[in-house]
C-alpha cells in the first residue's frame, strides 16, 4: 500500500471512535466521563486502563501505555501504523485513495519483498537441515552442549548451514530463485556471471528478524576452527546492523509487559537467558550499539539494561553508550556481573535465582560512570580538574534535576569541590546562589522547574490559554528540556488547528515517554477550578520569565559597578566584577543556546 495521505488519517480517525475499538478488545465501565477496563498491555487485578471517549485517546495508570486509536491497535496487534490505517478503514467503510507510486519506489518495494521472500526460503532451508536426524546431528550436539533444546530452535528458527559449497544454493535453484537475487539477498557469493557458492558452510545459524517476524539476514556461528568465529550478512537493501537487533521481533511483547530490555553482547548470551524464561532480551550483531538501537529498544520500554561481558572490554561498551541512551532520554542501567564471566556463563554455574538477584540491584549507568571516573582520582587540583572535564558533557544531559542534583552532591562528597561551584563549571542551567544573591532568588530558582511543569499540566486541561503562554514568550526561558519540547509541541498543533487535537497530538509523537506524560496529564481530573487555573498561570508564567529579568537587571548593575571600579583604579574589585559579570551572561544565553541545541535534529531531548 502507497503512502496514506494526512486528510485520509485524519477521516478515519474521526470515523473510528475510540471507545469503540478498545471495546472490542477490553471490557470497558463508565467511570463519570471515562471508561475503565482491565490493561491489556500488562496483568493487573485491579482497572487502570482508562479510555476518553471526549479526548479520543486512552492511558494505563499501571504500565503507562497511552495513545490515540491508531496506537492502541498497534500495540494490541503488533501491526505498523500503516496496517493500523487500513484494517480500522475497512472497519469503518472507508475507502482508502492509493498514492500513485513511482516507478523506483516500486522497483525498490518489489525488490526489497523477493529479498525477504528469498531469505524465508534459507530460514527454512537451514532449520530443515538441523532437525535432519543424520544431517543436523553435530550441530544439535552443538546446541545441546550449550544447554539449549528444541524450545530454543523452534522459537528462534535456529539452523544448520551444512559443509557443501552449494547445499543451499541448488535448493534455491529448485525454488526457481535467480542466483543474482541470491547474492543480492547475502546468501550466495558471486564467482562469475553465471556461478556462485554458498556463503555460509558448516555453520550455526540464527536468523535475523525484522520487528514483523520476517528474516531479513542471517548470522552463522562456525562449527570449524579453521573458519572465522562468526559471520553475518552482508549489509543488503534490507539488512543494516547497525539499525537492527537480534531477537527483536521475540522479544517485543516481553520488553512491553516488563518495561524492560535487557541488551546483552552475543547471540549465545541471549538464549541462554532466553532459556531460563527470561524473554525480554536483544542482542546487537557483533558492533557497538548505535543510535539507531537505542531509538528500538525506546519503542519497546522505558528502560534498558545492559548485560555486558564482566570484564573490561565489557565496562568500556557499557560505558561507549552512555551518551547515546543519554540523547534518546532512555533510561539505562547496568547489570554488575562477576570479573571475567559472561551471561552464558553466570547462567550455567549460578542459574536463574541469581540472575535474577542481579537484576534487582542494578544500577544506573550515569551513576556507574562517574564511580569509573572517580576511580583514579588522586587528590590532586589536577586530577580534580581531569574529573570535572570528564563528567562535565554526561551531566549535561541529564534531563532530571532531581536526578542532577544527587549527582552534583555525588561529587560534592568525593571531590571536595562545593555544589554551587560544581554548578557554575557545569553550566547546567539551575545554579544556586552566586556572590551576593538573596535567598529569595534561590529560592525562586528552584521552583522554576516545578512552574514549568505545572503550567504545561495547566494547558493540557485549559488548552485556550495557549496563546498566553505564546505571547509572554516564556518559553524561551524554559530550562527543563522536557518541558520545552512539550511547550513547543503543544503550541504548534495549538497553531495549525486553533485548538488543541490531543488526539492528533499523540499520534504525532514518535517517543513513549512525552505521550505518556501528556495523555497522563489529560485523563487526570483537574485539581484547579478554571478561575484558580488561570491565576496560577500567570503566577508562573511571571515565575519563569523573572529569571530572565533578574539576570538583566544584574547585568546592568555589574556594568555600571565595573565602571565605578575602574575610575578608582580598584583592580582586584575589577577582576571579580568582570568575572561575574562573564557568568551573568553566560546564564543568559544558556537558555536559548541549549534550546537551539536540543532541537537542531528534531530530537526529543
């Protein structure tokens, strides 16, 4: 199917009623303007799966699941929004327009369903050789050596490449699959314009999903000591590792229920804990996560953990990721496994019940991070000072405050350095008190990031005051990255419909956790009469924006203090003027430089 235009999605959206739709899956009670059913994202006894029937979305209390009426069949199905679009249309009677596909578009849709065709082909191909009672024998005793049976092979499609040059290349033949189709796919080397050999021999294999359950690649683990270790598929128009996770598709619904990925090294790794029931877990093909992994796992649950080799290849990996779980606002922690074991092994010599003793003591990577910097710490102003640069961009991503500053304090306790110097090193947007300050000011400063909050919560309930927030231009001040980016996102659809669609709204976002937070927000009951709502507005509009104000009024001050000094020759005072003066300045364009800097790729940041 062609791209669905937006007028069509929007049609069917209107016809589609969501209390209609979730009815049909969940057992659905009128709460006063809601209704109220069992989760089927995650087991509960008691109702928290709420549906409006006003707003057209629906949210869990319990697991955080929330959406429009696209998301809701998505997840519910494991189908693509796409999918989602024409199965609610064909419900509802609606006809869909097909978009005239060009010619390459349709070269290359064609192209990439042979290659998946081609590659179901040698999924069945292999696994049919494994269970082979004479073929498959030395690589089931393979398996059976690593303590996994027919649960692992029939869940996993698991396979056998067999020692012949062409096993799998005359079974394609038979299939009447072109040998050219076969080398673009990976399966097959070219060696001349007519002929080619089977890539994988006397190997191991797993194949590769995509998040529909369709193999797209392969990985092959050698049975001969004279080959390399292991072999993947090469990148093809449908296979790039560095955007693909193994396990995937097997583990979609696990990470869901859980809320929780577990991301381990190594195919092997992931069956062993696969094998203990443990069915939340993903591996990446032999490379180093990327962004494109982490933006999968942020699809699947809120959290990601990493089970990495207990040594300190394993530490370094951990550690090389931190930045890009960071950046997708992913939370991630690490499971401590003992020096020089791997999952596979913990598993075999420990089991289950300590593995899963370990998966409750993990802990936050950020926090791990700064232990590792802070080991080699010397005492020293140098190594104090190497510290501070070394932490310094991590911290800046934190997005929490609450989080920032048991951090700040971390540092504080180990370093010796005092928070409010920390803070004026780090720039991270919420320093404390600088020279001459009143608790006032302190104190208003650390209620910026509550007002900001509390006037987004505002909005959501009482969406007509969003042009108040447009013309106090508040959100320039914004410093929680979160708030800004629900601000701005609030105040555009606000801008394109003259109302707020927070329906539309989201099914727009492509994150989780942004339409968690909104559509939690909106089925809450408003704890402001409208009256009582529209002047705490105010109040913390003027909140935010003082900052800025504050900050101005210093600056002219220190302008005309500097000149003062100047004129008695008062060098020393000079030095320390000119250098809070740099600071003031610096706190004022923090603001809007971190902004730019936030949403220059259109991240969720």
């Amino acid at each position: 199917m062609g791209r669905i235009n937006r007028e069509t999605i929007e049609e069917v959206r209107a016809a589609a009623n969501i209390v209609d739709v979730v009815g049909s899956y969940v057992s659905l009670r009128k709460r006063g303007k809601n209704y109220q059913g069992l989760c089927p994202f995650h087991g509960e006894k008691d109702p928290s799966f709420t549906v409006s029937d006003e707003k057209q979305i629906f949210h869990c209390f319990g697991c955080g699941a929330s959406g429009s009426v696209f998301d809701f069949l998505m997840r519910t199905r494991n189908i693509g929004f796409a999918e989602a679009v024409k199965e609610l249309a064909n419900r509802f009677g609606i006809a869909l327009p097909q978009a005239r596909e060009t010619e390459q578009a349709k070269r290359t849709r064609e192209l990439a369903e042979r290659l998946r065709q081609v590659n179901e082909l040698a999924a069945g191909y292999y696994n049919r050789t494994l269970l082979d009672k004479n073929a498959g024998e030395i690589a089931r005793e393979y398996l059976r050596g690593r303590g996994l049976g027919q649960e692992a092979i029939e869940d996993f499609q698991l396979g056998y490449a067999p020692k012949s040059w062409d096993g799998l290349k005359r079974f394609l033949l038979g299939k009447k699959v072109g040998m050219n189709i076969a080398v673009q796919a990976g399966l097959l080397v070219k060696k001349s314009e007519q002929d080619g050999y089977d890539r994988f021999r006397h190997r191991l294999m797993f194949p590769i999903k995509d998040m529909s359950g369709r193999t797209i690649g392969f990985g092959g683990r050698a049975l001969d000591d004279s080959l390399p270790k292991y072999l993947n598929s090469p990148e093809t128009p449908i296979f790039h590792k560095g955007r693909t996770l193994y396990g995937l598709a097997t583990a979609r619904e696990a990470c869901r229920q859980n809320k929780q990925a577990l991301v381990v090294e190594g195919y092997f790794d992931l069956l062993a804990i696969y094998n203990q029931g443990i069915r939340q877990v993903v591996a990446p093909l032999g490379t180093a996560l990327t962004r494109q992994h982490v933006r999968l796992l942020s699809r699947l649950a809120p959290q990601a953990v990493l089970v990495f080799d207990g040594d300190e290849a394993g530490m370094q990996a951990a550690m090389r990721s931190l930045e890009l779980f960071m950046r997708e606002r992913m939370e991630v922690r690490l499971l401590d496994l003992p020096e020089g074991m791997d999952p596979d092994d913990f598993l075999a010599k420990k089991g289950r019940e300590a593995f899963e003793q370990l998966l409750k003591e993990v802990r936050p990577l950020m926090e791990v991070f700064l232990d590792q910097s802070l080991a080699d710490y010397d005492g020293t102003v140098e190594g104090r000072l190497k510290v501070i640069r070394t932490v310094t961009p991590m911290l800046r991503l934190v997005d929490s405050r609450v989080t920032q500053e048991g951090y700040l304090r971390m540092l504080d306790q180990r370093l010796g350095v005092s928070e409010e110097v920390l803070r004026a090193e780090f720039d991270l947007g919420k320093r404390g008190s600088p020279a001459g300050s009143t608790g006032r000011k302190v104190v208003q400063e650390q209620r910026i990031p509550v007002w900001e909050e509390e006037i987004l919560r505002i909005l959501v309930h009482y969406p007509n005051w969003i042009p108040v927030l447009e013309e106090s231009s508040a959100l320039d001040d914004f410093q929680g990255k979160t708030w800004l980016e629900i601000g701005r996102l609030l105040t555009k659809h606000y801008q394109e419909g003259g109302n707020l669609d927070l329906s539309g709204l989201l099914m727009d976002l492509q994150g989780d956790q942004l339409r968690n937070l909104i559509s939690a927000w909106a089925m809450e009951v408003s704890p402001w009469r409208e009256e009582v709502a529209h002047a705490r507005l105010r109040e913390y509009l003027e909140g935010v924006t003082s900052r800025r104000r504050r900050l101005e009024d210093d600056l002219k001050r220190l302008k005309e203090e500097i000149q003062a000094a100047e004129r008695s020759q008062n060098v020393t005072l000079m030095a320390e003027l000119l250098a809070e003066l740099q600071a003031k300045k610096i706190a004022l364009l923090a603001g809007k430089a971190n902004n730019e800097a936030n949403l220059s790729e259109g991240e969720m940041v």
